[in-house]
C-alpha cells in the first residue's frame, strides 16, 4: 500500500480550527487516549484555544509548521525565534498516527526549518516533568535534560485544569547543525 507523500507549509489564519482541534486531541480528554503524548491523567480542560494558536499563527518571530498527507492535517509544532535558539512548543500529531515514525519526521524537519530559517545553533523546549515517556523519547532524539524548571501556570485555565500540585516544566536543549 503506497501512502501519500508528507508536505510541509507554514499555518495561516485558516488553519486556526483545524490546528486547535489537532492539539486538543493529541493531548487532552478522551480521545488523546488513543496515542501515546496525552495529558489527561496530569490535566483536565483545554490545552489551548483558539486565540492561542492565532497568536502563534500571527506572531513574526516564527512560525507554526504544519505536516499534511492527502490534503489533511496530521501534525504540527511551532518554532519561534528567540535570538540565539529557537523554541520549539505546541508539537501535536493526530492520535491514531502516533507511535508509527511520525513524529520523527516532523521533529526532524522542525529542526532542519529552525536551522535554515533562524540561523540558531540550538533548540529549546520545556516539557512537563512528570512525562518520563515523553522526556525519554525527546533524549533519543538527542535534546538532553537541563534540570532547569520552570512553575506551571496554575490557576490560568487556557493551560489546563491540573489534576496534581507539583505539575512543572523541565527545559530541554538540542544543539542543531
């Protein structure tokens, strides 16, 4: 069976609704329960809204990549441009893709675009601590652990409803190149 090509673009306003349900299925609720990145046992509520990802839409210091296959919408990441790094965030692939090579793809061209596009030597990321798994499958693709940490924005409900009190976020770096 020959599966259609992947192709990559940058996220336009359009994209807004298709992108916010992508996120919100990839990590929250029940459906998120379909792959192997959800937050549902750590956090209740959105992961993001509407605004959120129209921000990053908007936002000139980057951009938000989007991975399509046959026209649809599987995967997408954010890279923002943050003077000597890019930050990496809002990484999302449709559930019932994951845990296929995926997201292998995607984080590699993310790398590739923040290489060529930013001209920055490293990519960062913040990932919540309490994600061992997730953690885990960020180190084999060589971001390395800082044991920096960083608070999660409790009682600001666009991030989620915590399920735990001790819910924060750990930086993560790659050097790129």
């Amino acid at each position: 069976m020959l599966t259609a090509p992947l192709t990559f673009r940058t996220a336009t306003e359009a994209d807004v609704p298709g992108l916010v349900a992508l996120v919100e299925s990839a990590y929250r609720g029940d459906a998120s329960r379909a792959g192997w990145t959800s937050e549902a046992d750590l956090l209740a509520g959105q992961r993001t809204d509407p605004e959120g990802v129209a921000a990053v839409v908007a936002d000139e210091r980057g951009r938000l990549l989007v991975a399509e296959r046959d026209g649809a919408l599987i995967a997408c990441c954010q890279l923002e441009h943050r003077g000597d790094h890019a930050y990496f965030g809002m990484f999302a692939v449709r559930p019932d893709l994951q845990g296929g090579g995926l997201g292998k793809v995607i984080i590699a061209e993310a790398e590739r675009t923040a290489l060529t596009a930013f001209g920055v030597p490293e990519m960062r990321m913040t990932v919540i601590r309490q994600r061992p798994e997730l953690i885990a499958w960020y180190e084999r693709r060589g971001y390395r652990r800082t044991g920096e940490f960083s608070p999660f924005p409790y009682g600001d409900e666009r991030f989620g409803i915590p399920q735990r009190d001790d819910l924060e976020f750990e930086l993560l770096v790659k050097p790129l190149g």
